[in-house]
C-alpha cells in the first residue's frame, strides 16, 4: 500500500523532480508569481505553504530548514522578514491557482501560481500610506510658508528698488516742472524785450533816412499838398494867356 505517499511523480525522477520544485518556488518568493502547468502549480503550492509556515516560526533552525530548500539567502530573508506582517493572523491559504487556458505547442494546461495578501496585511499597508502621505502633505505644508516668507524677503528689496526708483522719477518730474515755471517769465521778458527793440528799430528807421537826405512820410505828406495847390492855380492861369492870345490876334487883323 501506498500510504503517505502523495507526492506527484510528474515522469520524472526523485532528484530531477526536487530541483525542479527547488527553483519554482525560488522563484516564486523572488517575484511572487511564476507561469507553469496546472499539475506542476497544484504541487508547488505545498512547497510555498511549507516554506511560508517556516518563515512564521521565525527561529534559526527554520531558517535553516528554508536555506536547504531555497537556492537564494537573499529570499530567505525577504520571505522571513514580511512573513509574520502578510500571513501572521492566517493558518493557510498562502497561494492562489489562476488557470490561464492551453498551451499552443502540446497543448497543456496552464496556470499562474502567486502569493496572495491577506486583509488586515493590506489595512496595514494603506493604513501606513495614508500615513505616509499625510506626513508628506504636512512637511510640504510646512515649507510652503517657509518658501513663501522667503520669497517675500527676497522680495521685499526689489519692492524697496523700485519704490525708490519712482521716488526719485517723480522727484525729477518736479524739479523739471519748476524749472519749467521759472523760466516762462523770463521768455516772456526776452520777447517783451525783443518786440520793444523791433519797434525802436521801426520809429528810428525814417529818422535815418531823413539823415540820408530822403524825404520821409511827414514832409511828403504837406509837399504832395503844395503841389495839388500849384496844380490848380495852373489850370487857374490857363483862360488868361487864351484871351491874351485871342486879343493878340485881333490886334493883328486890325493893323491888316
């Protein structure tokens, strides 16, 4: 009779068959799903049930007992160090089968073998990055003001350039507009002063020309005066020498 003995020979050997599972569930922990046939999936999860209830134990001699099963330290103490976090308050159930159909060449079944969470493990992780986001949220709160009182310092000097700037604008556009003031009377003296000169010039101008010896507006005024009277005693004149001619004649028509 074959009691106690339930290992799924697989057509291989007992050595071929023990490396084999040896590297499946190596793998297995490492990226914690593996690809493989249904039969070969079936079997590795009582490999990884064992290996897990070891790493729960936690003890050297467990350790010891996963390090002759497992081709890598670096799982071991992986697997070890979250065991008791993922799979503390659960007595089995560590793995899960997903069938994923045939295989195209021989046309065997295959499944996907990973390890599974339990709830409280996956409490835990949101409860820790809710945590975690919260202490990232208050530290950036906490530097925003700082960030913000900097920028207002740094700030804060070019307020005061620029303050200064319009001050010394506005202080120029001042000092230009009083200048401006200042000096309008003075163009106004110089043009009073000019137009005066001008008509100085203008009264002075038939004073010199008189000098010179040409009549100027006043004197024409009373020669063109003389002349009309010269003018009219001329035509004034005219009938005396016609009748002193007419009586000249008539003396020379007598004496004929």
């Amino acid at each position: 009779m074959r009691h106690r003995k339930a290992v799924l020979k697989l057509n291989k050997t007992p050595s071929h068959r023990k490396a084999m599972f040896r590297n499946m569930v190596t793998s297995l922990f490492k990226y914690e799903k593996i690809q493989t046939t249904g039969a070969k999936a079936k079997e590795l999860r009582r490999w990884a049930d064992h290996l897990i209830t070891l790493a729960k134990r936690g003890d050297l001699h467990a350790r010891r007992q996963a390090l002759a099963i497992v081709r890598e330290k670096d799982v071991v103490h992986k697997l070890f160090e979250h065991a008791a976090e993922r799979y503390g308050s659960v007595s089995g159930g560590y793995t899960r089968v997903v069938k994923l159909g045939h295989r195209p060449g021989d046309a065997a079944p295959v499944a996907l073998v990973e390890l599974i969470y339990t709830q409280d493990t996956k409490k835990k992780t949101k409860k820790k990055k809710a945590k975690s986001d919260a202490a990232s949220r208050k530290g950036a709160v906490a530097s925003k003001p700082a960030a913000g009182k900097e920028k207002r310092e740094s700030s804060k000097p070019k307020a005061a350039k620029a303050d200064k700037k319009e001050e010394a604008e506005v202080k120029t556009e001042k000092a230009s507009e009083k200048k401006a003031k200042d000096d309008k009377p003075k163009s106004a003296a110089k043009t009073a002063s000019k137009k005066k000169a001008a008509g100085d010039e203008t009264e002075e101008k038939p004073v010199a020309k008189t000098a010179a010896g040409k009549k100027t507006s006043a004197q024409a005024k009373p020669a063109k005066a003389e002349k009309k009277a010269h003018g009219a005693t001329k035509k004034e004149d005219v009938p005396d020498s016609e009748n002193k001619k007419a009586s000249a004649k008539k003396a020379t028509k007598d004496e004929k």
